[in-house]
C-alpha cells in the first residue's frame, strides 16, 4: 500500500478499535448491571461481547502490530497472529452456543428453565473459550509456515501471512471451524422460526401467556439472527479471498485484503449497534445508564452551581461589611 493508503487504513483500525471497546463495553456493563438480563442467552451475549471488546483491544493493535510494522522473533509474531485467530473462534462459538440456546429455549421450554442453571452456562462458556484457544493456538504446535531465510529465533518483520500458512487457513479454519457452525447456525434458527410460527398459528396452551412468549422469542431471534447474518457478510469476504488465492492463480490485490480484515473488525463494532436497536432489554439498559450519567452531570452542574452561588453571595456580604464599616469608625471619631 501507499503512504496515503496506510495512514487511512491505520486511521480506520483505530476509529474501529475505540467503538469496538466503548460498544462493547457498554453491553457488557447493561447485562451485569440490571437482573432483567440475567436470561441464559445473555450469558453468551457476554462471552460475545467480551470477544468483541478484546478485538478492538488486542486484536486490532496485534493487526496493525503483525502488517510489517515490528521486529520480533518468529514465534513472538507467530503468538501474535495466533490471538487474532482465537478472538475469531471466540465469536463463533459464542454465536453457536446463542442459536442453540435460542432453540432448546423454545423447543423445550418448561425443561429446560428447570434443568439449566447458571454454572452450566458458564461452564459453556468456559468451554466456548478454551476450544477457541486449542484451535487458534494450533500454529504454535507446528502447523507454521517455516522460515527458509532465517532462523526462528531470530529477529523477523513480522507479516501475518509469513508465519500462518494459507492452508491452515482456508482447510482449517474456514471449511472445519467457520463454515460448518455458520451452516449448522442457520438450520437453527430455520427451525426455530418455523417452530414459533406453528405455535402461534395453533396458540398452543394459555392463549395470552404463550403467544406473549412466542412473539417475545421470535423479536429476540431476529434480532440475534441479524448479528449472525452480519457476521457471514464481514467475515466471508476474506475468507472467499483466501480460497481464491489458495485455490486458483487469481491475484487479489493487497488493498483488497485490507478491505476485508476492516469489515472483519467493523463487525466486532457493530453488534452492539444492533443490540441497542433489536433487542429490547439492552436497549432498556442502555437508555438507564445514559439517563443514570446525564443525571449525575446534572446533579454535579447543579452543586457546582450551588457553589458558585454560595461564593458570590458571601462575596456579596463581606463588601456590605466593608461598606458599613466607614461609616461606623466616622461615627465614633464624631463621639469622641
């Protein structure tokens, strides 16, 4: 790339990382703040969350870090490019754990309230990220591409693509960790859509309280169906480009990759766009947490304000004084 191209692709990685921390956070913040969200759905909206949070935090940095910009060891860049691909598998099994929650959550409702509590959902996600960690950390087993230039613990420029082989990947990564849960994602929620649209059509049960529940599930699938749509439109540009370089003799331009890791991180950014807007519970939460800081500004604008007022007020007493004092001190040299 340019100079020009590098400084706005630079520019936007960062822009990318701030709302990926501050989004994230503030979603992180809403489910642990407020009891309304302690369903079991928003324990992996969490785990997610958290994925999100540390791309603009380290995967982000690591990116800019591992484009030809540092000189470490081969394995230090090799570490490097190897948490990139965790944060990765982080998000996708935090989006399959969600879809299958959504449908155990509808298929078998009354069973599964009763039978799932909260240490198995942390223990899912406990073991959403350690699976995450095995197959990202996989290269520094021996699945690298071997230095032929210098040794590997010498210094290198570090470049993602010098040290992470294109087949692992392409035949790894994509059509063994991405594709097959992206598929079994969509037959999911295919499913469950299909099964809340034949229970309000019977209006199985209690008129009012099922279709109540229903209509409550189908708003919150779309919504979280929405996030894994937009997860399949950032991600699989890239990896169509990495299959195209792989498999065939097509040159995808350098720019064209960049472009692609930008969408891959943009998407990190905005799922908590789509949770403020889709799913009614955040978005309770995050209207009270902005209401909770504009009120404390208010109140701490108000007490400043108080002060001031204090301040002139005593000001204003003590030239009062001063004024009077004259005339009393005149006073007593007439008397005497």
């Amino acid at each position: 790339m340019s100079e020009g191209e590098l400084v706005i692709y630079t520019s936007v990685e960062v822009l990318l990382a701030v709302g990926c921390c501050l989004g994230n956070l503030l979603v992180i913040w809403a489910v642990w703040s407020f009891r309304a969200l302690s369903q079991t759905t928003f324990c992996f909206i969490v785990s997610l969350a958290v994925a999100d949070f540390l791309v603009g935090l380290v995967a982000v940095p690591f990116a800019l870090v591992i484009d030809g910009r540092l000189k470490t060891s081969f394995y230090g860049c090799l570490f490097f490019s190897c948490v990139v691909i965790v944060l990765t598998q982080a998000s996708v099994h935090s989006l399959l754990a969600i879809a299958v929650d959504r449908y155990l959550r509808v298929y078998k409702p009354l069973r599964y309230r009763g039978s799932v509590k909260k240490q198995h959902l942390w223990a899912a996600v406990t073991v959403c990220w350690l699976s995450a960690s095995i197959l990202g950390f996989i290269p520094m087993f021996g699945w690298h591409n071997e230095d032929t230039t210098t040794r590997e613990n010498s210094t290198i420029t570090c470049h993602f693509m010098t040290v992470i082989p294109m087949s692992y990947l392409v035949n790894f990564i994509f059509f063994a960790c991405i594709l097959p849960p992206t598929i079994t994602m969509i037959a999911l929620y295919l499913l469950l859509f299909n099964m809340i649209s034949k229970q309000l059509r019977s209006g199985v049960g209690r008129p009012m309280e099922s279709r109540s529940f229903y209509r409550k599930e189908r708003r919150l699938a779309n919504s979280l169906a929405l996030v894994l749509v937009l997860f399949a439109i950032c991600w699989f540009p890239l990896q169509i480009m990495n299959i195209l370089t792989y498999y065939t003799d097509v040159k995808v331009p350098t720019v064209a990759f960049h472009i692609g890791v930008l969408l891959c991180h943009a998407n990190s950014g905005v799922n908590p766009i789509v949770y403020a807007f889709k799913v009614p519970k955040i978005k309770m939460a995050f209207k009270s947490i902005f209401r909770k800081l504009t009120s404390t500004e208010k109140k701490d604008d108000q007490s400043s304000q108080t002060l001031e007022n204090n301040a002139s007020s005593n000001s204003n007493h003590e030239r009062c004084i001063m004024n009077i004092n004259p005339q009393v001190v005149l006073a007593t040299n007439k008397d005497d």
